[in-house]
C-alpha cells in the first residue's frame, strides 16, 4: 500500500495550498517555459517538490529528478547525451542545490545555455552564497514559506476524505484536539503532517467500517520543534557560548541544532563568521582550522561527520578571543558615514614622494590616510599581542597601541 503522503501527491496547482507566490504574476511567465533556471527556496514540506512537477508537466517535458548529495555530473551527461540523440529538451529537478560543486554548476551552464534541458533547483539553505554568480544571473527565484495552521488544517481535512474513499472507512473519529496537536507538532511541514496521520490510521483498528485513530506523538518529536524565533535563538546561543569560551555549552546548543533538523553547513557558516568576529587576530590559524575541517566533513559526511563538528566547536570554544578586527570594521564604517576622505599624495599612483619600505628595512613611517584616525586597536590575548607589540614599536608617537 502507497503511503498517505505520495497518495496525495497534487495533481494539479490549486491542490497546492498554502503558498501565496503560486498566484503571482511571476509564476503565470515561468508557466509559459520562460527561463532557464528556476530556483524555489523554502523549509521542507511546502511543496517545492510538488510545484516542479506540475510545472514539468505543463511543460510537457519528460522529467528528471536527482539530489544533489547522491547524484553527480555523470548523471547530468546522460541527460545531455539522450537530448542530443532525441532533439528534446528536459526539466531537470535538483532537490538542495546548494550542495553542488562549482564543477557541476559548471555543467548545468551548458545544459540551459545549449537548451538541452531547464533546471530546477530546490534548497531548503539560502543558496545564494552556494550558487555561482554564472547560475544567480540565470535564475528566477521563488520563495516558499512555512505553512500556517490553517493551511495544515485544511490538508488534515482532504487526507481524512482521502483515506475514507481509497481505504474503505466510513468514519474516522479524529478528536479536535489531535488534529490540532497534529497540525502543531508539524511545525509548517504538510508532509510530516500527512506521515502523522498515515501513522495514526495505520495503527488504529477498524471496527464496523469506522476507525478512532490513536494520535500519539513521540516526545522527542515534539520537543524538537521550535519556532523561527527559536531557531535563531539556539544559533544564537551557540555563538555566544563559543565567544564566552564555553565548548560544554557550544556543544550542547550545537547538537540540539542538529537534532532539530539544521544542516551542519548552516552552523558551519555560523562557526566561520565566529573565527573573525569573535577570535580574529587573537589565533588567526582559527579559521584555516575551520576551514580544513569543514572540508573534511564534505568528504565525510553524515553521521561520522558529527565528530568533526564536535571538533571544530571545542576548538573554537577553547582559543584566544578578539573582537577587535569586527570592532575596526565597525569604527571605519561609521568614519565613512560621516566623513569623506581622499588619497593623500604620498601614496597616489603616481607618486614621486612615496616611499618604498624595504628600502628602509621593511618600514619606514609616512602618510598612508591624510588624516589622523586609527579604527584598529589590537587586544593583548594571544597572536593578537604580538600584533600590538609591533605595531607599537613601528608607530610609537603616531598611534595609540598598548
């Protein structure tokens, strides 16, 4: 028997609910086949899948759909191949996108720009800083968001029809109260929502024609649930727990993030911006560690990945910090707010007072700013006092270290 959630796979777009974009302006122009690389972006659950499918066969294109992490360029060349033979193009779906390498971007290049195939692309990340700038400027871009209550409730509805006709059952005696834990605890996910049900059916016995399903959800399911707030909130406290030098509390929020369902990249990502803005200077190799083992973990990946992430957030936790290099950024950004600045002679292109440094040693002191600012201020923890110290001894009585 076909679980629930594939039954009611949407036949058509207006069984696709919840998702306002559907009915703009943009979706009617990507209906005509206008474009060559669609990019729908959203949580898991709302239909990106189910929309791709509609559009390929409004399209009337045969259909190819792969994900990223188990599909290869390989499987692009085989789509390429039959095209050339047939003559016909193809809609190619790419469910998280944002995994694919430079190299297999690359490739998709010359699927859409040969006219071999449209692609879509599916993310449940923000892709942009994963996606080429080649693949952004092809790219139309549609956003789906969580689904509400209502929305749920409504798909809650068309499953318990569903199920009556295609199962037999002349009555299903959902309590109100389970359905609205059910709608809950689905946390904007439709598919989860349709799996809970399934369960719940599957599970109950079937006594003269009518089913009371027993709707019990697991805990750990439903404590790991949580808001957008929420979201932000555990990602949050991971980094502070990193910049206040905790790796038992970086460790505790970084794990509860995964077992919510985050992807490692996002708090990869998280732990990268940590390396400047909370330790910068203070142990530079900080970030070329993060680097190296986030590398790793791509060849690795799950579940033996989870050491390396463990890895990587003790380490960080435990170095030297230094907000100095974000605080400098800061300084200088609202110097410029306010202020405007010109290239002072001495270090015009064309120069003739410029002085070469390692003609005097390797410094010699002169004007590189044409005013007397200083945005930088190194701390004294770790490399970063080194740092200081030098740019102490270079600058003594023009700048203010130490």
């Amino acid at each position: 028997m076909q679980r629930l959630v594939d039954e009611l796979i949407p036949k058509s777009l207006d069984e696709l609910i919840g998702q306002k974009v559907l009915n703009s302006p943009k979706v009617r122009f990507i209906l005509k086949g206008e474009f060559d690389i669609l990019i729908l972006t959203g949580p898991t659950g709302t239909g990106k899948s189910s929309f791709a499918r509609l559009l390929c066969n409004e399209l009337c294109l045969p259909y190819y759909c792969f994900h990223a992490s188990s599909s290869g360029s390989s499987d692009i060349k085989k789509i390429i191949d039959t095209a050339k033979k047939t003559g016909q193009g193809a809609l190619i779906f790419i469910d998280e996108i944002h995994r694919f390498t430079k190299v297999q971007q690359d490739l998709l290049l010359d699927v859409v720009d040969e006219k071999y195939a449209k692609v879509v692309g599916a993310s449940t990340e923000n892709p942009f800083f994963s996606l080429t700038p080649a693949i952004r400027s092809r790219a139309h871009f549609l956003k789906f968001e969580k689904l509400d209550d209502a929305s749920l409730k409504k798909i809650a509805e068309r499953s318990i029809v569903h199920l009556k006709r295609s199962r037999g059952i002349k009555e299903i005696e959902f309590e109100d109260h389970l359905v609205e834990r059910a709608v809950k605890v689905s946390g904007g996910d439709g598919r989860r929502l349709l799996n809970f049900i399934d369960a719940a059916i599957s599970c109950a016995d079937i006594s003269d024609g009518s089913v009371k399903p027993m709707f019990e959800v697991d805990e750990l399911i439903l404590s790991s649930q949580y808001s957008v707030d929420d979201h932000y909130d555990l990602l949050s406290a991971l980094i502070k727990s990193i910049r206040g030098s905790d790796p038992d509390a970086a460790l505790l929020w970084c794990y509860k993030l995964l077992r919510s369902g985050v992807s490692a990249d996002t708090i990869f990502r998280r732990l990268a911006i940590s390396c400047s803005e909370d330790i910068g200077n203070a142990h530079p190799d900080a970030a070329v560690f993060l680097m190296a083992v986030w590398n790793l973990f791509e060849r690795v990946g799950m579940p033996e990945g989870e050491i390396l992430l463990s890895h990587a957030v003790t380490y960080l936790a435990s170095c030297h910090k230094s907000n100095r290099s974000y605080e400098a950024m800061k300084n200088v950004s609202n110097f410029l707010k306010e202020h405007d600045v010109l290239v002072p002679n001495t270090i015009k292109s064309n120069s003739k007072s410029y002085k070469y440094p390692f003609e005097y040693g390797g410094f010699v002191s002169q004007d590189y700013m044409g005013i007397e600012e200083q945005f930088y201020f190194p701390s004294e923890y770790g490399f970063e006092k080194k740092i200081r110290d030098r740019l102490s001894e270079l600058w003594k009585g023009k700048k203010r270290y130490g």
